[in-house]
C-alpha cells in the first residue's frame, strides 16, 4: 500500500484594491488556482496536482486560505502563487506564508497571524459587540471542506 504524503500551503490573499472582506469562496479560489497551473504547466502540471487537491480553508475577513496538495505537486501549486493577480474578479496577489507536512501546524501557524491580525483591528472598534463579532469570525476554523 502507497502513502501519498500531503503538504498543506497557507496563503494570504492580497487585493490590489483595499477592501475589509473578500467575495469570493473556495470554489472560486479553486478554479482560479486549477486554470493557472493549466495555464504555466499544461495537462501534465493539473496531472500532478488533481489528486488530493483542496481548498481546505478560507477565511473572507482576514483573507488567509490554506491549500492542500501532494507533496509531489506541492512545487506547482506553490511556484505559481506569485504568478496569479486575478482572483474571480478580484485583482489580488498572493503571499505565501506557510508550508507544512500536517494541518494541526498550519493550523497553529494560522492562529499566531490571526491573534496578530486581531490584536491591529481591535484597537479600531469601539463596541464590545462588534469585538466580539470579530474575534468569532477571525478564529473560526471550517474545515469540512
């Protein structure tokens, strides 16, 4: 029996265009992700990535997302994140920033930038209501993708 051994990438999406929350869902982000490997490596490139690639994790707010691959097309998916400045119709770009073997480490990865992401936009509200708010959108995880 063959292990396909995975890698998880954790991606920041930066819009051109500053903007609180994102529209746009995994569905987009994967197509979007699927036409530009097609695009830089051809049916042999979408080959290498199709099994077990997943948006797993997207979060609108704070605009990180995490992407899972095997490790053999973890270079395809990664080498041409900074290639992409369409998202749907969102102009953004992305930035890389975490590559790990388990989603329990992206995950921990994850929860340390959004404390930090948390720690900037708190200071900006005035209600407890509307912290509040924030904290249960920015920390919520929905993996069931």
């Amino acid at each position: 029996q063959y292990i396909h051994s995975i890698r998880y990438i954790a991606v920041q999406i930066v819009p051109y265009t500053p903007t609180k929350v994102l529209w746009f869902n995994d569905n987009t982000l994967t197509k979007c992700l699927l036409k530009n490997i097609e695009k830089y490596y051809g049916v042999y490139g979408l080959g290498m990535i199709e099994q077990g690639f997943r948006v797993k994790y997207i979060n609108e707010r704070t605009k990180i997302a995490i992407i899972r691959c095997q490790h053999g097309g973890q270079r395809f998916v990664s080498s041409i994140l900074p290639l992409i400045t369409l998202i749907g119709d969102v102009r953004a770009k992305f930035r890389t920033l975490y590559i790990g073997a388990t989603i329990i480490q992206c995950n921990k990865f994850i929860i340390k930038h959004q404390k930090k992401f948390l720690d900037r936009e708190m200071g900006q509200l005035t209600s407890a209501k509307e912290r509040q708010d924030l904290f249960k959108r920015v920390m919520e995880f929905d993996m069931d993708r």
